[in-house]
C-alpha cells in the first residue's frame, strides 16, 4: 500500500461521524477532506497551513464537495494550533494529521520547519483523545526535510510506551534517484 493510502486507511479506521480533527498542513486540502466527509455535518476539522493558495485550494475542494460548512481553515502557522484549537477540544480530538513539506506545485522553498513542526506536534498530541491518532509523513528527501525526519522521529520514539504505541512505515527506495524517500509515522494514543 502507498504511504497516502496507509494513512487515509487510519484515518477511516480511527475517526467517526461527530468527531473532531485537525490537518496540520492543508497543502491541496485532500487530507482535509477525507478528514470532513468522514467526521460529516455533526462532526468538526479545523486546519493550518501559511499560505494563501493552500487556503483557497483547500477551500475549493470542500465546497466542491459541500463540506465546508463544518470545517475552519486557519492561514496560520500549525505553532499556533494550541491556542487556536476550539474550546473543548483538548483531550477530545480524535485524530490529527501532518502531512510536511512543501505545497505540491508550490515554491519548494516554503517548507515545514523542524522547531515549529515539533511544537505543532506536541500540541496536536495533548488535543487527542484516549485512542486518538497522530499522523505525520515525513520527506527526508528534500533540504531540510531530513533534519524534520530526524527530529520528529526522535520525538515520537521517545515517547512513553506506557501512554502512546508508535508505528511507521517506510515508502519503498526509488531505483532511478539517491533522494531518501518518504517515511508515514503515526503515535495512537492509549
Ligand atoms: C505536503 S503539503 C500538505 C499536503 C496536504 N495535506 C494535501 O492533502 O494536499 C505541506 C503544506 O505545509 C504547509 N506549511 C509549511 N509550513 C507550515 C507551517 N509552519 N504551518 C502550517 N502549514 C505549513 C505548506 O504551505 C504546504 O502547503
């Protein structure tokens, strides 16, 4: 299975109609919108990303897909999702995902930074319930992406087996390229 197909099926596994999720990176909005037509009417998304045009991409997949009544988008930097995330959400947000990076057919310069990336993360961890999901796929093949990769590993391994159990799967070597390919982790909380 692909990477992105991995991650959606846990998401589908994991998150209900009524729940709430975050997408930490809305690049395009395809996680975003996974995550709204399976939370449903009764249910909540918000998301971050930093620039505009993955706002207004993300925002014309939703209404595409009439979904974005229950959805917020924040053009803000995924840092600040603690203080941004809605009254009573803490502790009861089913699942989360951060998907790094760049924005597919974006400038490959603005990218997901390691200090901001692990405070997002630490952040979208307290939000989730009892066995609630954190997704994140790491690109270890761009500049950059491979001093993310290390630290964000290094963070989820880390963790407590006691409160969280962590899986990865890694994406299979390209045969025509040396570029370390992309890696899915995810922490489920116990
Ligand atoms: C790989 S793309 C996300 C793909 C997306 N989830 C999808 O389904 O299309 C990574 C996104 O992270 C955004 N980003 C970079 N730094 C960010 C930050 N500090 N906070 C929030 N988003 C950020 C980029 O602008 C880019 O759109």
């Amino acid at each position: 299975m692909r990477l992105i197909e991995t991650a959606h099926a846990l998401l589908k596994k994991h998150l209900n109609t009524g729940d709430k999720a975050i997408d930490g990176t809305l690049g395009r909005g395809q996680d975003t919108l996974l995550l709204a037509q399976i939370v449903g009417p009764t249910g909540a998304v918000i998301g971050f990303d930093i620039q505009a045009a993955a706002i207004e991409a993300t925002s014309t997949l939703l209404h595409t897909h009439h979904c974005a009544a229950w959805v917020q988008l924040f053009q803000k930097n995924h840092a600040t999702l603690d203080e941004t995330l809605p009254v009573g959400w803490k502790g009861h947000t089913a699942a989360a995902i951060f998907n790094l990076g760049y924005l597919p057919g974006g400038n490959p310069e603005v990218i997901t930074e390691t200090h901001t990336t692990l405070i997002a993360l630490n952040s979208a961890l307290e939000a989730l319930k009892s066995s609630g999901l954190l997704i994140s796929m790491l690109y270890p093949g761009h500049p950059g992406g491979d001093i993310e990769a290390t630290a964000a590993k290094a963070w989820m391994e880390s963790l407590p087996p006691s409160l969280y159990t962590y899986h990865n799967q890694l994406g299979q070597p390209s045969q025509n390229s040396s570029k370390k390919s992309p890696e899915l982790h995810w922490l489920i909380k116990l």
